[in-house]
C-alpha cells in the first residue's frame, strides 16, 4: 500500500509557480500530493490561493498523480454540500486519483473568514454531519438533509463523482484519532514524536474496530518534514520563514491567531526543534532510515514536505535518489 507523496504548499508559492512543481513531482516520480487549504498563510510573506480552484488546475495538467486536500475543513468557511460539489468536480477532472481529507480546522482560516469559532466538540460534531452530508450527496441521488448544523433541500449533484472516493480525517493529537477510525476511509496526520504517533495509530485503529472495519485495510497518510541538502542554515530559515506558525499547535484554537501572531509564536523554534522534527540532509541514507520509523509505525502514504530553499531542485533530486530507495528497501523487506 506504500504512496511516496508530495505536499504542496499554497502558503508558501503562487499558484501558477506552485502548478509547474506538481507536473514536475509528477515527472519525477512522486505517486500523490496532498495541498493545503488555507485562507491565511503562516506568515505574512506568504501566500494563500484558493486551493479548490488549484486542485482543478492540478488535476488537468497531470495524468497519474493521486490529488486532495491535506486538509479542507467542511464546516465553517464552507457549506458541506459546497465541498461535496468541489471534490466531486476534482474527480470528474481525475477520475480514480482524487480524495477528501477533513480536519476540524483553525482559527487561522475559519474565524477570520467566518467570524465563526466553536469549541472543538462542537467543531468535530459538525464534521461527522459535514461527512454525513458530503457523502449521501456523492451518491448523485436527490438529498434533504436536516441536520443539527446543516440542512438541505432536495439537493442533488448533477456532476456527481466519477470514482468512490474516500474521506480520510485528520487527527493531531490522540484523543481525535479514534474519531478518524470511527467515521473516516483514512487517516491523516502530521510527524510528530514517535510516542504521539504509536498512540494515534493505535487509538485510530481501535475506532476502526469498534465499527467493524478491518484497520489494516485503511490508509494512514503523514506529512513528513525534510529539506534534501546539507545546507542546514539555509533550509532552516525557510521552514521559519514560512512554516513555524504550523510548529506550535496550541496555538490554533486562538480566536485571534492572525499570520503576524504565527510567525510571533514560530519565531520561538530554534534549530534544536527542527532537528528534532525534520531530517535535513545530503545523503539519501539518511533519508530512508528517516523515513523507515514512520513505515515501521504502519504507515503507508508519506508526503515530503520541503520549504526549500529550491523546491524544484528537491523534487528532481528527491525524486532520482531517495525515493527509489525507499521503494527498494521496503521491496527488500516484502520478500525477506
């Protein structure tokens, strides 16, 4: 089940520039690419198209590449129904290549687009309607919903999805991931310290069973951190520059978590933090050992997320001497 992915991000790079690095990912090998989808970026230098609108650029300018949201939240700046209609058209573009991944989101994008800011609970009971919603309407079939949060009328896709798709649900912290087991296709998560993500997969594992399904038939998806150069100092600064604010997860239920206020709080990572989390380095080997705990963990889609300093050049390099020998080694172990 092993998918060698790359993350896209629309907060880092204009949509146009961040295309020609999917067709290039594409080419160099990589199997899928998940996108964010943010109204505000981490940091004031930073960029935020509408990723919908980036998915369908996406989707027609690739043939084979695996492409979704890492993630969308269905709740608050979006109706369900709004985000049923948007990931079915995805499909319709790239049939039997496109997936939903659903998050409860972040004050970042909802209440500054919305207004709107509920406690968690909330949010992930709304979420479990969201998917209820954005799943009868995939069916094509006629849909009145009344809900506690949503409701439709007679509402239908007149464009429905081409493919079955799966809804994967993101989960940062252990106590969601038996939520992500329960409801979803799928998991999706972040790299986080091992002890964190051997208690999300199991929580998330025992949710599965909890409703009958078999978890070792269901994806788990990573976002794995990694700059492919011996360069430390300069990888670094790019992660900062533009991603800290992501580094520091309390802070995103903060009602006024404006970009100036990420980059404040990301400011305090200092490179002890980022050798922890990333693995940046010139040597593919180092690399494949990096990469094999999160394989050992039982994951089976890993996405390389690299801030730079040139992207292009990272999934060229990444692509011709590091992915291939990850799909070597776990080769090696199928036939061991």
């Amino acid at each position: 089940m092993l998918k060698l992915g790359w993350k896209a991000g629309p907060e880092q790079y204009q949509p146009n520039e961040l295309l020609d690095y999917v067709v290039a990912a594409e080419n160099a090998g990589f199997e899928s690419v998940d996108v964010s989808d943010h109204f505000h970026p981490w940091s004031e230098q930073g960029h935020a198209c509408f990723t919908w609108s980036w998915l369908g650029a996406a989707a027609v300018k690739t043939k084979s590449i695996e492409l979704g949201p890492g993630v969308t939240c269905p709740i608050l700046r979006y109706h369900p129904s709004i985000i049923a209609q948007a990931s079915a058209t995805i499909d319709n573009f790239a049939p039997g290549r496109t997936y939903l991944a659903v998050g409860t989101g972040e004050a970042l994008n909802e209440y500054s687009a919305a207004g709107m800011w509920p406690g968690y609970d909330e949010r992930q009971s709304m979420m479990l309607e969201a998917m209820q919603l954005i799943r009868a309407l995939w069916s094509g079939a006629e849909v009145t919903f009344d809900g506690i949060y949503y409701s439709t009328q007679k509402a239908r896709l007149y464009t429905p999805p081409l493919s079955k798709l799966p809804i994967y649900v993101s989960s940062l912290v252990p106590e969601s991931a038996a939520f992500a087991g329960r409801y979803g296709d799928g998991l999706i998560t972040v790299a986080n310290d091992p002890n964190t993500l051997k208690q999300i997969v199991k929580n998330f594992e025992e949710g599965a069973l909890d409703m009958g399904k078999d978890p070792s038939t269901m994806p788990r998806l990573l976002e794995v951190s990694v700059a492919y150069t011996d360069d430390f100092d300069s990888a670094a600064r790019c992660f900062k520059e533009y991603w800290a604010g992501a580094m520091v997860p309390a802070m995103f239920n903060e009602r006024l978590y404006t970009p100036a206020q990420s980059a404040k709080n990301g400011s305090v990572i200092g490179n002890d933090i980022l050798r922890q989390k990333l693995c940046i380095s010139g040597d593919p080997e180092a690399h494949v050992k990096f990469v094999q705990q999160f394989i050992d963990m039982g994951f089976t889609h890993l996405y390389f997320h690299s801030a730079g300093p040139d992207q292009r050049d990272f999934i060229v390099g990444y692509g011709r001497d590091v992915l291939p020998k990850i799909r070597q080694q776990q080769a090696q172990t199928v036939t061991a």
